[in-house]
C-alpha cells in the first residue's frame, strides 16, 4: 500500500472510496458534507437521515455518488464529539476507514480529517503519522494458515491524505514514521498470533537475529549452556520441563552520544500450560500469547533503529515454554536466582516472574539508567482494570508519570496501581528469601512487589498487559488476537528523551 499526500480539494480526488472524519456535534454545518450533499441534490443529507447517522464514534456511512463527483463513494466515519477528538482518535479514524475500503474492495482511498486539524506544522507532522499509523494497522490481517479461498485481501493499494494546497513536501518524512512504527505493531501481532508450536523460543531468537540484520543492531543470543554460567537458576527452571530449548536473546541499539541507557525487559513465554500446577482447558487456550511483552520490545527495537533515537536501548526476552513433564519444576522447590535470592515455588503457573527476575538482574549488569518490564503477567490485572487497560507499577513517581503521559499521547491506556509494603508478608518463605507468589488477594500488586526485589534503586516500571495484549474481536485499529500493546509508548517515549 502506498501512502501519499494531495493537496487536492476533495470532489475531485479520483478515489474509489473518500471517508470524511465527521464530529458529533458539528455534523449539522460540516461544510464538506454540506457540499457533496449539494453536489448529489440533497440525497447525502437524506442518507444521512435515513440511516440516522449521527456522528458518534465509530458510527459509519457509506454513500455512492453516481458520478455527481470524482470520488465513487463517499464514507462518512464518527467521531464523537468535537473536544474529545484526539490523535489517537484519527489512527482510529484511519485504521476504519482502511477497513471500509477493503469491505468495498476499494483500491484508491482518499482521507479527509476533520475540519479544524491542520494546524502548525508540528501538528500537522503528528497528524500525518497518526493517519499513516492507523492505515497500516487497518489493514494488518493474519491469515497465513487460512485455506486460499478463505482468505480475505487486502484490495487498496493507493491512499490520499487530503491535507490541503500548499502543504509542505517534508510532511512525507511524517508519513514514512508513522508507516514504520504501524509495521512493528504488526510484526509483534504476527509473532504472538503465531501458534505455540511454531513460535518457539529458537524460532523467536531466529526473528530476533532478523531484526538485528535488517536494521544495523547488536544481538546476543544464549542456549542452556549460557545461561546455565550466567546462574539464571529461575529462568532455567522454569525451561526444564519443556523438550524445547530456551533462549535469551539480548538487542542493542548504541548511538553515539546517547542521552540514556534504557532496558526493555518483555516476558517471552512461548506456551504457557502452568506447568505442573496445570492451567484447565480454557485457561490454556491463549497460552500461545503469553510472550507479548517480549514480542513489544524486540518490535520496538527496528523502530528506534529506523529513528536513529539517540538513546542506547537493550531489549531483553527471555524465551521458554513452562510445560509439565517428569522433568518440570516441582512445587515446594527453591531455586537460586541470577541475584543470589532464593525463591520458594508455590505456584508454577507464576513462572513469569521468574524469567523475568533473571532477565532484570542480567539487565542491571548494563547499568541502566532506567528499567521497564512489560509481561502478560497476571489474570488479576484484568480483574482489577478489565481488558483494555495496562496496569503500570514502579519504584519512581517521576518516572511513572513520565511513562503515564507517552501512554497517553501513544493512545494505549495504563492505570498505575500501588505498590504496598504490608503485601510483602504475603512473600515470606520459611524455608527461602521469597515465595513466588502471595494469596489471592492482590495478585497483580505482589507479581509487582516480587520483580521489585529484582530492580534494587534503579528507576523502574513495571506494565502488566495481561488484559490489552489481545483482542476477542475486530475494532478501528485492532484486530481480533495479538495487538502489538506496547510498542507505540515505548517509541513515544524514547522519542522525547532524544527530543529532550
């Protein structure tokens, strides 16, 4: 699909398919509609009356116009109301109208956002990479295993981003970003909708070695035998009962002169059937995306090489199946940490945490200046905040606000929960440093308090995406399965320490 810019007035882009970004509370004296509604005699207002279309959010007509004008058909996309329109709000925009056009198996889209967002060129330059993002993610399929004649293509192959006459060329570059950071997204919803049995952990450190060849990174890639001299003795655990091998795969991206050093630490369970403490059926069935995390951050990686972000960032996944077998870990055994810590097992299915912690202490060896996890970590997380929503955690309030408000401008929503001392008596072990897990009650808080024993002083923040890391069905810019959560306020934010 190709992108482009057109300062052409809408009725005469020769487009298959024009959508128009329309407000709630503005529809009435829209003065594009209330021009094409000329142009077509007064039918696209009596559509839109018929059909009741009223601008609300995610509300969509679609209007032929029978030659009165260029564009075949026009699109009419809610919005919402006016002051809630947003930037991630027009990716949505985008990402729907991409989707109409394959539904009308358009190959020419136009896009025209609503009135009023063209405004300097910095907003302008982020409006553009929105619609360019959502346009990617609108398109994005898996369909790999579907049978030909099954498989629905993606028909448009050309899309017009309206921004008006004399619009400044170097506004492409905007395009080019939001294109790029729309591809990783989809490259992490491959990896996780990617079956357990294809996406092992070699196969995730083979794409890993892929990423770091196509984009110029350093890549580190340890077996057992690594591992084993590294003393990742929870990591390893957790790997032993799964005929699998593990691997920790390690990216960097070292600019000069980098403002920061950063860890990205993501959770790289490839199959999770809790091990001896066993999941039941409809717990497992999702198990294959228990390695989200680690598909964000590996992600992640071919953007900020792209970007050339002047910050030194490392990605880290450590990348196991936790499968029960005469050779898995037991419950009531202790294992040694990375960090010398021993840990009392009393859960097997808590086994996250566990590659985590290692990975966080092979992570602190590089002294960075700060830490971020992200790990489908706990089913307690989305009790707390439903399945849209990240819990975030951290040791750092001026970090966690910081993270917050990437979140936000990214349009991935988080919430930050606590992280309360007294829960840490849920932790006591008898017989080691720590159990692996606390009782039933605030699960998700004590996941966070265990990685916390990990991180030491180093600012850090912890981001369960049990909840958003998938989708159980198709909306705007999701589709159904993997969504790529995270990696859009990872680039959001290094973006503005480089910017800084």
């Amino acid at each position: 699909m190709r992108i482009e810019l057109s300062g052409a007035a809408p009725a005469d882009e020769k487009a298959d398919l024009l959508a128009i970004g329309c407000a709630e509370d503005t529809l009435d004296d829209n003065a594009i509609v209330n021009a094409f509604d000329t142009a077509t005699a007064g039918f696209l207002r009596a559509a839109i009356r018929d059909e009741r279309f009223l601008g609300k959010s995610g509300q969509t007509l679609v209007f032929a116009t029978h030659g009165k004008v260029a564009p075949g058909r026009i699109a009419l996309v809610g919005l919402g109301k006016r002051a809630a329109i947003n930037l991630p709000a027009l990716r949505s925009f985008a990402a729907r109208a991409a989707r109409l056009a394959t539904s009308a198996g358009a190959k020419r889209l136009a896009l025209l956002p609503p009135l009023g967002f063209l405004g300097p060129q910095p907003e302008q330059r982020a409006l553009c990479e929105r619609l360019s993002e959502g346009l990617v993610l609108g398109c994005y399929r898996f369909d790999k295993y579907l049978s030909e004649d099954k498989r629905k293509p993606v028909s448009l192959k050309e899309v017009s981003l309206l921004v008006g006459p004399g619009f400044d060329p170097d506004l492409a570059s905007a395009v080019v970003r939001g294109e790029q950071l729309g591809a990783a997204v989809c490259r992490a919803r491959d990896l996780i909708n990617e079956p357990g049995a294809a996406m092992t952990p070699t196969r995730m450190a083979e794409v890993a070695k892929s990423i770091a060849t196509e984009h110029g990174l350093g890549c580190q890639i340890l077996g057992p035998t690594e591992c084993r001299a590294q003393n990742m003795g929870l990591f390893l655990a957790v790997a032993q009962g799964s005929i699998e091998e593990p691997r920790f795969i390690h990216l960097s991206w070292k600019p000069n002169a980098p403002k920061k050093r950063i860890l990205l630490v993501g959770k790289g369970v490839t199959f999770d059937s809790g091990g001896l403490s066993l999941k039941p059926n409809d717990g497992m069935l999702d198990m294959k995306t228990d390695m989200s995390g680690a598909a964000a951050v590996l992600s992640a990686m071919a953007v900020i090489a792209q970007e050339k972000l002047s910050v030194e960032v490392h990605a880290l996944a450590a990348c196991t199946e936790n499968m029960p077998s005469g050779s898995a870990y037991r419950l009531g055994d202790v294992l040694r940490s990375k960090a010398g810590k021993t840990v009392e097992i009393n859960n097997t299915d808590a086994e996250g945490r566990l590659t985590l912690a290692d990975a966080i202490t092979y992570g602190l060896e590089l002294e960075p200046d700060e830490i971020f996890d992200f790990a489908t970590l706990t089913g307690a997380c989305i009790v707390a905040l439903g399945p849209h929503i990240a819990g975030v955690m951290s040791n750092n309030d001026a970090l966690a606000g910081a993270w917050l408000a990437a979140a936000k401008a990214a349009g991935e929503e988080m919430w930050r929960l606590p992280l309360p001392d007294r829960l840490m008596d849920m932790l006591k072990s008898d017989v080691a440093d720590m159990k692996n897990t606390g009782e039933r009650w605030g699960g998700a808080l004590t996941a966070g308090l265990f990685l916390r024993e990990f991180v030491g002083e180093t600012p850090w923040v912890h981001v369960d995406l049990a909840g958003p890391s998938t989708a159980d069905k198709e909306s705007a810019e999701f589709s159904k399965g993997g969504t790529g959560f995270g990696v859009a306020t990872v680039i959001e934010y290094l973006r503005r320490i480089a910017s800084a």
